[in-house]
C-alpha cells in the first residue's frame, strides 16, 4: 500500500471497507491524541478550539494515514440532553456534566416536550461555532456529537435511575426514547441545513459518506441485557437509521453479548468499539467478516494495564480478525512514534491491499 494517499483515495477505500469489500488496504489512524473534548477553555473561545483542531489536523497530515481532515463543531456527547435539560456545566477535562432532570420521578416525562434545534439547550452556542468554523477554517464540518437516544435518555433521567426505570418503568422510558429519538434527527437535520462543507455523520474521527448514514455512541448497551436493549436500543437506532440512510454503532466497554442484537439493526454500517475492553476471539466469532469493524485500541483504553508493542498487537489482531471489514485506530505516544509505527504497518503483508 503507498504510505499516503490522496483524499478522494482514503473516501473510496473507506467506502468500499464498510461495504466488506476484500482485497483492500486496512485503513488505518494513528494518532498522538485520544477523543476530543469540549471542555471549558475551548467552548468559551471558538478561536482558541478552531486554532488547536487546525494544528492537530496539520500535524496529523504528516502520519500519511486514513485521517481525512476535519472540524468538530459539537459542544460534547450531552448537546442533544442539554437541549431538553437546559443544564450543561463545563469543566476543563471532559465533556460538560448534564444536568438530570427525571431522577426517582419517572412521572416528569410527561412534562418534557420537543427543544428546539436552534436555540434550546446550548444548541445557539453549536451554531456560532458553525458559522465561526466555517468563516475562519479551511476544513470540513462535522455535526454535533450524535448520542443514541438509549444515551441521551441516560443523562436526560439520570443514569443510575435511568437502569432502574428500564425495568421499573418502561412505558415511560419508552415515551422518553421516543421524544429523544425525534429530538435527534431534528437537530442533526439543522445542523446539515447549516453546515456547507459537510465532513461526515459522525463526531469521531472515521470517515463515513454522508449516504451512508449516522455513527451514534451507544454506551449503555454495555451493561444492560440483550432483551433490554433489543426493547430500549435497537427500536429507535432503527428510526435513525431510516432517517439518515444507515447507522454505525459505537460503544465502549465489552459489548460482545450484544453483537447478536447489533447485527439487527437496520442499515448497519459498522460497529465501533474499543478493543482491549473485548474478548478477541469471541468479537470476531460473533461478527467478524459479518460487518465493518472499527476498532480502536487508544493509550486510555488499556485501563493502567501495560501498553503492548502496537505493531505486535496489531498483528495479532489482524491473525484474529482478517482483512475484510477492518479499520483500525490506535494511538502512539507521539507524532514520531505515529509515523514510524504507521510506516511499518503500511508495508505489512496483510496490508498491500
């Protein structure tokens, strides 16, 4: 495989390895950084956030990998909570906290009604950043960071007690998912009318054609059961995946029992996830060569545990996994260690497409 490739070359490959085509090259992201967050410093001053998004994406270019460059424009995970919360507080490491508006009062859903998508919320704080990004950047857009309703419901309720009510409560968790879901598609709609350059459905940092669809992060599925999330997940992902012409679905932790209902789900892209919390080999019994993969195994990801050798490790995934349907996302300590790694895995055997 050449060790960099032109843009339209990185989409066609992309395109061709959600669809499970074989005889590709593994796409492949390497980077020196982990997930992006809108902590205070940055949603306080576009400028400062567009200024560092911009150096990373220069820098990166230098890698030669599957990164097709981009511009994050959400406000965190919890923009579409926020919208019906109205509490959204900052920090300076992680997304904003939501504040929860359902508790021990399941009755409160009935007072909820649709936000809306331009002013709700802090969503009048996503389109100055738009409109910012897009005066002053030279990069396409991404929306903002697109929660599964089963997701955002969480921070809607509150977490703990929103697992409670799932099996408590379910006929008004199931009113809660339904004006979530439709909470959702409205504010991504908006925000395409809005965003000229569209880069991708999706607030990661795969590239995904617009025409295929929608990447939700869809946590909760991982420590909830198969039933509960074919009842409280899989109906509504289906709704976006209608609306948005296909879906993938990420979610961290060990995910493995729902691979199964996740093969379900209409349209299904891809299902993202993080490697080192999952079971190799029974992940790629379940799914591999079934659907795209994209795996990410992130320093963050290891959990205090030893960072093996990447190139090794990445080896070992490609004996388990294969080829076909494989995207992988790793991080090295560096931007020198990105590209050598980077190097090494493109002259690889199992990569010369």
């Amino acid at each position: 495989m050449p060790v960099s490739l032109s843009i339209p070359d990185k989409k066609d490959i992309l395109r061709r390895a959600y669809g499970l085509e074989t005889g590709l090259p593994v796409p492949l992201l390497v980077q020196p950084f982990a997930k992006w967050y809108a902590t205070g410093d940055l949603m306080t001053d576009p400028e400062l956030d567009l200024a560092r998004q911009t150096r990373r994406n220069q820098e990166q270019e230098a890698v030669g990998d599957f990164t097709v460059p981009h511009l994050k424009t959400g406000i965190g995970l919890g923009s579409i909570a926020a919208s019906f919360t109205g509490g959204c507080e900052f920090n300076d490491k992680s997304d904003a906290w939501i504040a929860p508006l359902i508790g021990a009062h399941p009755e409160r859903v009935h007072e909820l009604s649709l936000p809306d998508p331009h002013t709700s919320g802090k969503n009048s704080l996503i389109f100055q950043r738009i409109a910012c990004f897009q005066e002053r950047g030279s990069y396409p857009l991404q929306p903002c960071n697109i929660a599964s309703p089963l997701t955002t419901a969480s921070y809607v309720w509150g977490y703990s007690d929103f697992l409670g009510a799932i099996v408590e409560h379910p006929k008004e968790v199931h009113h809660l998912l339904e004006l979530v879901t439709e909470a959702t598609i409205q504010a991504v709609r908006a925000q395409m009318a809005a965003i000229r350059d569209l880069w991708s459905l999706s607030h990661e940092d795969w590239y995904m054609p617009v025409e295929m669809g929608i990447r939700v992060s869809d946590d909760v599925l991982a420590v909830i059961s198969p039933r509960h999330y074919r009842e409280f997940g899989l109906r509504y992902n289906n709704i976006l995946s209608r609306a948005f012409g296909g879906i993938i679905i990420h979610s961290c932790g060990s995910i493995v029992h729902q691979v199964p209902t996740i093969l379900q789900t209409e349209g299904l892209r891809a299902i993202d996830l993080a490697l080192p919390h999952n079971d190799h080999q029974a992940l790629a019994q379940a799914a591999a060569g079934r659907v795209a993969l994209t795996m990410r195994y992130w320093i963050q990801d290891w959990e205090n545990r030893p960072m093996p050798d990447l190139e090794a490790y990445t080896d070992k995934v490609i004996e388990t996994f294969g080829t076909r349907g494989t995207l992988l996302q790793m991080e090295a300590p560096d931007l020198a260690a990105c590209r050598e790694l980077h190097l090494r895995l493109a002259q690889k055997p199992w990569n010369r497409g």
